[in-house]
C-alpha cells in the first residue's frame, strides 16, 4: 500500500508513474487527498475538544476543592456538550480513516524507474537468454501425451476426483515432483534460506497484508464459514510471519523458503497454451522471500535472480528473463523479472518464475518496520521469488529430456529419485 503522505506530498509523481501502467489515477489521487485533508482536519477538531475537555476536568477539580460548587456544575455541563461533539467527531474521523484506507487499497504499487512503458506481455524486455534448445528425435511429444504414454500422471484421474485443474502424480511422476521440491528446498537452504512449514490456509488480515486482497478477491478458493483462504502462493504465509514486527537493523537481511501446494481459481480459457501441466487450480511451488534495508532491496533483488539462474542452469535448461513492462506487472510489484523455459516439444516459452521487488508496499500493509540506527522506526522492503514452481518446470524436463528410450533424468536430481531414465 502506498504512504499517505508520500501520495501528499507527491501527487504528479504518483499520477505520472500509475501511468506507465496504463491506469488513470489523476481522479483516485485528488480523491485519497482530499479523504486525508478531512480525516487530518477532523482529527485536530478533536483534538481541540478533547484537550479543551481535560482543561475543564482539571478546573472542575479544582472549583470542587474551593468549595464553588454552582461554578464547576457549569464547567460540567460545558463537558457533557463537549463529550458528545468529541463522539460525533471520532466516529467522523473513524469512518474517513477507513474510506481512504479502501481507496488506498484500490491504488497498485509505483513501478520502478527501469520498468520499460509497455500494455502486453509481447512488450516485456528480454535481457537475458541461456541454453541450447534441444533437437528432438521424430516423434517427440508435448507433455500431456507423455504423461499418458508413461503413465506419470493422470488428468482424467484428477478430474474424477475434484475436477480440472488437479491432476494426480504417479509412480516416477510422484518421485520426480517430490525430488524437484526437495532440490529446490536444499539449493534455497543451502543459500542460506530458512526453511519454513506453513498454513495452506489464511485469514483475510494475511491476505491483505500481502496484496492479494483486495485486488484478487474472487480468484482465490475462499471457505466462507471460517472466512479463511486458500494460498495462491507461499509468499502468502511466510511474509505473514513477519506482519506487525519490529526488527532491529542487524537482524536484516531475513531469508525465509518454504514449499507449499497453491491453489488458483483463475486456470480459464481453453487451447494448447493452458493444457496439461502448464495452467492448473493446484500446483507446487517453492519460495524465496527476503525482508531487506531499503538501501539494499535492489541489491538483493539482483541475488535473487542470480540464485535462480543457478537453479536452471544445474537442470541444464534453455531459459530467458523477462523485466517486465509496466503493463504486465503484478499489482504489488515495483519491478519484476519473469523466468521463461523454452519447451522444445510445444515451440514455446513457458514462464516458471517471477522474482519481485514490492519495496514499501507490503511492507505499509503489514506494519513490517525496522529500528535504525537513530532508533527509529523505518518500513523495510519485501521481495519474492519462485525457486522454483513445479507444472512448467516439470513440463520442461518432460519435453526437453524425452528420448526415442524414454525421459532422461537431469544429471542433478538423480540423487534424489533414484532412477536416471523414466521409460
């Protein structure tokens, strides 16, 4: 969420920068301004009264104690008369406060300097490119068929059970997801990442603090009765971790990993770019989450994709970063770079990883600060990253890998599933 009195003090900049992503802001912006000039005025109003009303208490004490009685039954009725407009007012300045804290929510992070102008995802920039793309031998197939012809993992099964979107892993397909994730976990813990298990579902004041609420309500599985949701990642709980705490500056950089299944209501529409692994309501994901010094975010942003390239170039997969346009990024994010691996069996880039830099915004949200060194309270800055998500990743591996004999095992997981050769 963006600072009220950043917005203040800064309404072109703001303006100027919302419009490289594409959104108008100019009527929100006066809109948050004036709410907050009402709250602020109402707010000295009652502070007037109040301060006026504790002068009154105190003469009242004092007329009681000189025995002038008549003259401190007037005071008192001045303080009846006061304690009402000073209610009238605090529900005024109550009910502002939470009308600019709605428009507030309602306005998406600034995008960074270095975010390029763009509408579509075809305007995002490519500024890196690693791998050979393979040749497959005749007869190479996408995942999907694959799957079936090794019986890994069954669509239709998933879809008897709760429905599209949750696919059922088998035999060497369960093997190679759990060897993924537990990769992943190691590279990430190995990085000095600590790892965390974490709830699969959240309350609303989590989902707020990250962002996911209010601007991807209706996309997430939410149970009603207990008014909890389901995580669409686990970015979700583990920066929750740190919501409402005040960290000392030397306990900075955090480092947080956790693998979570996440659940997404929006899989959509239909063609060969959604079917099979490479759009699902269920999936595994493991991620990266740093809390970081301001001075730093940017610096650690860079470590991040550096931390994932690793990952990739050790599963000796042909992948591409993305820094993504103003148009294309994500609600909370100031910069993002999106990891694609190219799947040589669909003649396309499948995006694996998105690795962000929110600055401030969660961090506003969630009352995440540190003490400086001066001792005073700063907001600290967020950043995440998947490390990796499993669907595509996965289909990459099956497609990249598959031979005229069977699916080959990247030389780096084989320790972890005890077999090389899926056939």
């Amino acid at each position: 969420m963006l600072q009220i009195a950043f917005i203040r003090e800064n309404q072109e900049k703001v303006i100027k920068a919302l419009a490289k992503r594409n959104i108008d802001a100019k009527a929100t912006v006066a809109e948050v301004v004036q709410l907050d000039e009402k709250r602020r005025s109402t707010q000295v109003e009652l502070d007037n009264i109040l301060s006026e009303s504790n002068k009154l208490s105190k003469d009242i004490g004092d007329l009681m104690k000189a025995g002038e009685k008549s003259k401190a039954a007037i005071l008192k009725e001045k303080t009846v008369l006061l304690k009402e407009k000073s209610k009238e007012l605090a529900e005024k300045a109550d009910t502002l406060a939470n009308e600019l804290l709605e428009k507030l929510y309602t306005l998406p992070n600034l995008p960074s300097d270095i975010v390029p102008e763009g509408k579509t995802p075809e305007e995002n920039v490519t500024v890196f490119q690693e791998g050979a793309i393979p040749v497959l031998h005749d007869g190479a197939q996408p995942h999907w068929e694959l799957v079936k012809k090794y019986d890994i993992i069954d669509f239709e099964l998933g879809n008897k059970i709760t429905g599209a979107g949750f696919p059922v892993y088998k035999g060497k397909g369960a093997k190679l997801q759990r060897a993924l994730i537990t990769y992943f976990l190691d590279k990430n813990t190995d990085a000095g990442y600590k790892e965390y298990q974490v709830p699969h579902l959240v309350n609303e004041a989590s989902a707020y603090g990250t962002g996911q609420l209010p601007d991807k309500d209706g996309q997430m599985y939410h149970d009603a009765t207990d008014n909890l949701y389901l995580i669409p990642t686990a970015e979700v709980p583990v920066t929750n971790l740190f919501r409402d705490v005040i960290l000392n500056e030397n306990e900075l950089p955090v480092l947080a990993t956790g693998y979570t299944p996440c659940f997404r209501r929006e899989a959509g529409s239909y063609g060969a770019h959604v079917r099979g692994l490479n759009r699902l309501h269920q999936f595994d994901k493991v991620e990266i989450v740093r809390i970081e010094h301001p001075d730093k975010s940017y610096e650690a942003l860079e470590g991040m994709v550096e931390h994932v390239k690793m990952i990739l170039q050790e599963l000796k997969l042909p992948y591409r970063i993305l820094r993504l346009c103003g148009g294309d990024m994500g609600f909370t994010s100031a910069l993002t770079y999106d990891f694609e691996v190219f799947s040589t069996a669909q003649d396309r880039w499948l995006e694996i990883s998105s690795v962000s830099n929110f600055e401030t915004f969660q961090a506003n949200r969630l009352k995440l600060r540190f003490k400086d060194k001066d001792g005073k309270n700063q907001l600290a800055h967020t950043l995440n990253g998947s490390s990796l998500a499993l669907p595509r990743v996965l289909a990459g591996i099956l497609e990249n890998y598959q031979t005229a004999e069977g699916i080959v095992i990247p030389e780096v997981l084989r320790k972890y599933t005890g077999f090389d050769l899926i056939d």
